[in-house]
C-alpha cells in the first residue's frame, strides 16, 4: 500500500510538472501573439502617420503654389512689358540716362 501511495504520489507530482509546462508554453504563446499584436499596431500607426504626413505636405504645397503663382505671373507679365517697351521709348530713355550722366559730370 505504501507503494502504491509513492506511486500515486510520482504521478501527481509528474502530472503537475506536465500542467506546469503546459502553462508556460500557453504564457510564452500569449505573450508571442501580444508582441506580435503590438507590433502590428506599432506597424499600422507609423503607416497612418506617413499617409497623414504625406496628405498634410501635398495640401501645403497646394496651398504655397495657389498663392506663388499669381506673383509669378504678375512678374511674368511685368518682365514681359519691361521687355515689350518700343524702341523708340528705349533710345529717349537711354539718351535722357546719358544726357543727365553727361550735365552733371560736366558742369563739375
């Protein structure tokens, strides 16, 4: 009979070892996946974040070209009346130039 109780008592002790290790295999199983999980959630906020970062760029350089090209143009268009300006009205331009060069250096 006391046997028999060792026995038993070997069992008991090999079963619970066993449950151990089944439990500990289940905690590394959980803790896997949790890892796994926060990663993935880690993973898909860095990927929200980069689209927001894009869309927020995209409509900044929107925003920034919508108020540039109006003063491009006007300084397209005044580049153009600039280059534009009759011959004639650039030779008196340049005649007036010389001819108030040429008093007051002469008159000195």
């Amino acid at each position: 009979m006391a046997l028999d109780v060792v026995k038993k008592i070997s069992e008991i002790e090999k079963q619970g070892e066993e449950l151990i290790k089944e439990a500990q295999r289940r905690a590394n199983d959980i803790l896997k996946n949790a890892k796994d999980e926060a990663e993935n959630i880690k993973q898909r906020a860095q990927d929200s974040a980069e689209v927001y970062y894009k869309e927020v760029i995209e409509k900044f350089e929107k925003e920034a070209k919508n108020q540039i090209e109006p003063m491009i143009d006007d300084a397209e268009r005044k580049k153009q009346e600039i280059t534009n300006i009759p011959k004639d009205k650039m030779e008196r331009a340049v005649n007036m130039v010389i001819e108030r060069i040429v008093n007051s250096y002469g008159n000195s």
